[in-house]
C-alpha cells in the first residue's frame, strides 16, 4: 500500500515536472518570438526612417523644374514658366533654374506679403511660398534708380498680397514676379508695373487664393 501511494506521488512529481519544463519552454519560445518581432519592427522602422530622410533630402535639394522647363516671352513681355512648379514644403535650399524663382519647392513658412518691403535680401525657398499664396514680389538690384526703388515700395505698402526686396543675384535692375510668371520693367513709371499687378496679385495664377499673407515670416 505504502508502496503504491510512494509510486502515485512519484508518477506526480514527475508530471509537474514535465509540465514545469514544457511551460518554461513555452516562455522560452514566446521570448525569442517577441524579441524576433522586436527586431523586424526596429529594423523596419529604421529602413522607413532612411527612407524618408532620403526622400526628404531628395525634395530639399531638387531644382524642382531644372531642366525640366523653360521661359516662354509672351508678346505682352510677361515670360511664363513652361514646366512643372513643385509645391513640396521642404526644409533646405532650393536651387531653382530662375533668379528671382517664380515657384517650386518651398520652406513651409512664408514671407509676410502684405504690402512689405524689406530692406535686405530674402531667403528664396519663403518667399516663394508667398507666391503660392498670389503675392506678387517686386525686387531690385543696385542699379536700380533710388526714385524708382522709393516709388515702388510706396505702391507695394499700399498693396495687399505683394512684398518688395533686393536681389543683386538677378540680370535686370527691376523685375517682377508672380507664381509662374515674370517680367522687367524699366522703372516705377514703366505702364507694365501697374499691368503686372492687376493680372498677378491674387491671380488666376494663384495655386492658393485666399490664403494669408500676414503671420509669416519678417525680417
């Protein structure tokens, strides 16, 4: 009997022993799965994160139309950009096939373009986005006549949705620019300043109409 009951509790033993080391395998299992999920989700989000910083770099340095596009001179002298104009929001310099650009990729922040006139150059890839937003943008270099450059400011603070600055990078001492379009002129007396600012300021042109022009950037 003693015998049978010593046999019962052996038998017992060993079967909570055998479950015992089956659940610990079980864990086993289970720890290297989730530590081999672990590390496809890591390695996947690692290839994304690669992926996308490429493909943000890729967006930030595109000329977004060099060589992909060309000025056509209208017989009115307005040129209008025959090509492709990204609108991409990026976070680096844009190197842009025209000077001034009339579009393309562009920082998320714009220029404050009602009615503003800066006193210094301005940063390309915002003021572009201005553009987007229906601005016309009146710059010069230092060639440009004093009384010229004194007229126009006193035409664009009185302008909503338009925004004057210099830009000694440009070919001609006076230049206008709207989203797409462009054109010299030879002075604040020149007839096609007032032509250029009744087609382009908020334009059909405008890729954004309506959208602000104040709560952007200032120097």
């Amino acid at each position: 009997m003693g015998s049978a009951k010593k046999s019962t509790a052996a038998a017992r033993k060993a079967r909570i022993e055998e479950m015992r080391r089956a659940e610990q395998a079980r864990e086993r299992r289970n720890r290297i799965l989730t530590i081999a999920a672990s590390v496809v989700v890591v390695a996947g989000l690692v290839v994304g994160g690669i992926v996308l910083v490429q493909s943000q770099s890729d967006d930030s340095t595109a000329a977004d139309g060099k060589g992909k596009g060309h000025f056509v001179t209208g017989s009115d002298g307005v040129k209008t950009w025959k090509g492709t104009l990204g609108r991409n929001h990026v976070a680096k310099a844009v190197d842009y096939p025209m000077e001034p650009p009339v579009g393309g990729d562009h920082n998320q922040a714009w220029m404050n373009c009602n009615g503003n006139v800066y006193a210094k150059a301005l940063n390309n890839v915002n003021a572009v986005h201005s553009l987007e937003h229906g601005a016309v943008w009146v710059t010069y270099t230092a060639k440009a006549k004093k009384s010229d450059v004194e007229a126009l400011a006193a035409k664009v603070k009185k302008t909503p949705y338009t925004l004057m600055s210099p830009d000694d990078k440009q070919k001609d001492p006076i230049m206008l620019s709207a989203w797409g379009h462009q054109r010299t002129v030879t002075g604040a007396g020149d007839p096609n300043v007032d032509k250029f600012f009744e087609k382009f300021v908020q334009g059909a042109q405008t890729p954004e109409p309506g959208a602000a022009c104040t709560s952007g950037l200032s120097q």
